[in-house]
DNA sequence: AGGGTGTGTAAAGATTCTGTAAAGGCCAAC
DNA sequence: GTTGGCCTTTACAGAATCTTTACACACCCT
C-alpha cells in the first residue's frame, strides 16, 4: 500500500493521524522533526510527504526546500498558521498542497487520495508504486514478450536476437504506445545522446529492428515512421 | 502559455479572474457552462481546468464526472458552498483541488502554479512516456477525430493520411473555431514563418488538406474562405 | 464590362528526411 | 593478437514533403 512519511512535532497528533490513515489503509511512517524526515527519505520512498510547518531544529519550510533540492515526491503542508501568505509561501516554494491545522481527517484523506490519484495519472499503468519508476521486467505488445531482466524477446516464443540497443529501442516504443516517440526521444534514452546532424546511428538500429522484427503474420509492418516527427508501432488491424 | 479554462456562471466574476491570471501570464478561455466547457474540452487542450460548483445546464460536480471520463486535465473547484462535504465530494470524484469561493487571488495562483509544477515535473522526470494512453490527446469536430500522440486523423473512423503541416492547420482551424484563422496566423503557426508576397506554399497546404477531406457527406464542404480574411471550419448544417 | 487583386490547383522542381548496404572502428573474450 | 559482436560512419538511393511556377477563376470596385 502507499507508504506516508508524517512530519511533526506534535507526537500525540501524529498518533491520532496514524491511526486514521492505517484506517484508511495507508503505510504510515512518522518523524517529529525536519532533519529526521529528511534523513529518512534518503533511505526510503514515500508516495506523500504530509509536513507541518512549525517544527523544531528545521522548519517546515526550509525542510520542504531542503526536499525538493532533490525529489519531487507530493507534499501537503500543514500549520496552525494559516494565514494566506503562509500558504503561499508554502505553495510556491514546492508545496503541493496546503491545509490549515485544525482540518477534518477526511478532508485530509480526500486531499491525499486526489494527489495519489494524480501521480498514478502520470504514471499510467506503471503501476501503483511510490514516484519512483519501478519497472515492471516483463513487457508484452501484441505477439511480442521482452523479459527485461534476461534481455531477450520472443515472438510467437520464437526467440528473437536482439541487441541490447535494439531491446531498449523496442521498449520505448511499447512503452509509448499508442503514442509516438520522436527520434531525439529515442536517443536520448536509448543511446544517451543527443541527436547531431550527421549522426545516423539511430536509423541503422531501427533498421536492424525492422529487419529482425519482421512484419506481422499478415503482412502488416510493424513499426511506422511519421516522418519528420518519430515512430510509432503498429498493431496488425491497422492499415497502416 | 498555459492554456487554462475558466468555468463560471459568474460572468462579471470570470471577467476579474481572466485579466487577473493573464497578468500572471497564462492564456486564459472562460465559459460559462458546463456544457459549453465539455464542449470545448473536446477542441482544445488545456494545461488546467477551473471549474465552478454552482451552474445552470450542468453543475460542477456532474460537469466534472463527465469530464473525467475522457480527460485526466487537471481540475480545481471552487465553490461558495465550501461546507466539507462539498470539498470531500469534489476530491473525491476527481478535482485536484478545492477553493471556497471568496478567494485570494494571490492564493488561486499559487495552487494554479502548484499543479502545473507537478503536471511538468511528472512529464519532464522519470516519466516513461511523453504524454502517453494516460492522455489520449484527442481532439474532435464533428465526424473529425484527430490524435495529437499518433498524429493520425480519422474521419467516421477512416484514417487520413494527412502530412504533419495539414494536420497542424487541421488543429488550428479546430482550436479557434467558431472563429476563423488569419492567413499570417497560421503562417505563424503552421509553417513558423512569416508570410511572404509570392509565397503560395500555405494555399498548397489549403488545397491538398481541403482535397483530403472532401466535403461533408452532405455535400457542405469543410472549409470556408473568408477571402481577405482567412478561413473557418463549416459545420454540415451551414448554407456555406 | 473591365481591370485589379486574391485565391484554387495542377504540375514541376527543390529540399529534406529516411532506409539500407557496406565499410570502419571499438572493445571484450578467447 | 586475433576474432566476433556491436556500434558508428559513409555513401547513395528513394521517397515524402514542401515550395515555386503557371494559369484559371472568382470577387470587388469603378
């Protein structure tokens, strides 16, 4: 379930939150002071960050700055100052959302639900893991299955020799379906570069892949180029 | 800059917001109905949507059901009725936040700010895909579908193949209609230059995407040429 | 009606982008 | 040192797209 770093001081409040939050069936971790939240964020990955302002040795705000120097997991401020420019300030230094201390429980969870909902959004299918992208080691498109551990790919079990550039262009191209990858896409996480003007290393790679690939049974091609903008695949029903 | 989309009843009141937030740079659309909203919704892009409760036609909360169905842009409601209730409702069938009504400006764009900072973050990061299944990019008119992350376009389900420059064009008559698009306007846009006095590259595109779309079924043709002026998508129904 | 201007479109030309073969280079394994 | 696999570069060809040219027509004004 979604893990929640709880920050503040107030330790009976925390228990009282914790244990609602449980309710709700969230994994709830709680700290009492800045530094402590980031020391434990360095070692773990929580979906939400629930931080109140008011907070000994580190603040909550300079916390939060000291947070988002290095990741951008959600955060919800909380504080018994609610003044508007408090929650300003709260919002524009990273904050993603900012709720006066004395708040009903379920508005709470309301408002973490809808910032869970938004991260996993984004993350379309990549599963319901904190902001991390946790990546999923088997990868399926039609008659095709690419085992990510083991780097190879089969289709129809039939087992396909790829290289390992051709693999990882493959999977951008899976991951990205339906939409399309534009080459300096495909470059930049594939052959982690960026694409010169003379450069055509990546056109030998997609060619070798179309090659290999093959089209489908019925004749279909597998992958199509949008010229001038990227690639894109293709199902076997598609005109082409 | 970021599109947003105003949605309040409250003409006088949308008239205050939109000069407010153009001031802070973002390129601001009101309407004043649910239904209008879902409607443009269905032409245009928006980075973020502003969504009133309280509307004739359609409310905030079924507007916003409705919405979800087929979009995951980002919605903050904001309502007079600011009871918990309300709020844990709104978040809870989709709203990213939730305003009461009398708000700070000041604060409405902070939280405006906030989520297009998570929106970007998430899209610029560990993000797998550029805008991937999770935003189906679609744009509609009429019989007219046309898939931003696939760059194809369907009419009544038949593809077209229409080139990178006609599709563009496609999506600026869409975008602006019912008004009409300048010549220079989409020069600008399209073609990224300026126009010229013996260019007739534009009026090549014109032509051909005009060609590839045929008229309606009905016999109306799809565009219409404001000579002097520009062009302007027709519905079926116009005497053209 | 007649000239001027703006627009539609066919055809030809120019340009840019892409596919692929072949050759060269790099590196690790043997 | 040699071999083999893989990535990159070179070179060329072909294709898709964009632009220009040319001419016809429609519209507006006098």
């Amino acid at each position: 379930m979604h893990p929640i770093l709880l920050v503040d001081d107030d330790v009976e409040l925390c228990q009282l939150l914790s244990e609602f939050l449980e309710l709700e069936g969230f994994d709830v971790s709680a700290v009492h002071d800045g530094l402590a939240a980031l020391e434990l964020l360095n070692r773990r990955r929580f979906s939400i960050v629930i931080l109140d302002v008011m907070m000994p040795r580190l603040n909550g705000f300079d916390t939060l700055r000291r947070l988002r120097e290095q990741y951008n997991t959600p955060v919800l401020m909380m504080s018994a100052r609610g003044e508007e420019v408090d929650r300003i300030v709260g919002l524009e230094i990273g904050a993603d959302d900012y709720l006066p201390k004395p708040c009903s429980p379920r508005e709470l969870i309301a408002r973490i639900r809808a910032m869970i909902r938004r991260i996993d959004m984004e993350h379309a299918g990549a599963g319901s893991s904190p902001t991390s992208n946790a990546n999923p080691q088997r990868l399926q498109f039609q008659d095709l299955t690419l085992d990510l551990s083991a780097l190879n790919v089969r289709c129809n079990e039939q087992p396909l020799d790829l290289t390992q550039t051709e693999l990882r262009i493959l999977q951008c191209l899976i991951e990205a379906f339906p939409a399309f990858v534009t080459r300096e896409e495909l470059m930049r996480k594939v052959l982690n570069r960026s694409l010169g003007p003379f450069d055509r290393s990546l056109d030998m790679h997609l060619s070798n892949l179309r090659r290999k690939l093959g089209p489908y049974a019925n004749g279909t091609p597998r992958l199509k180029t949008l010229r001038g903008s990227g690639y894109l695949l293709l199902t076997p029903g598609e005109t082409s």
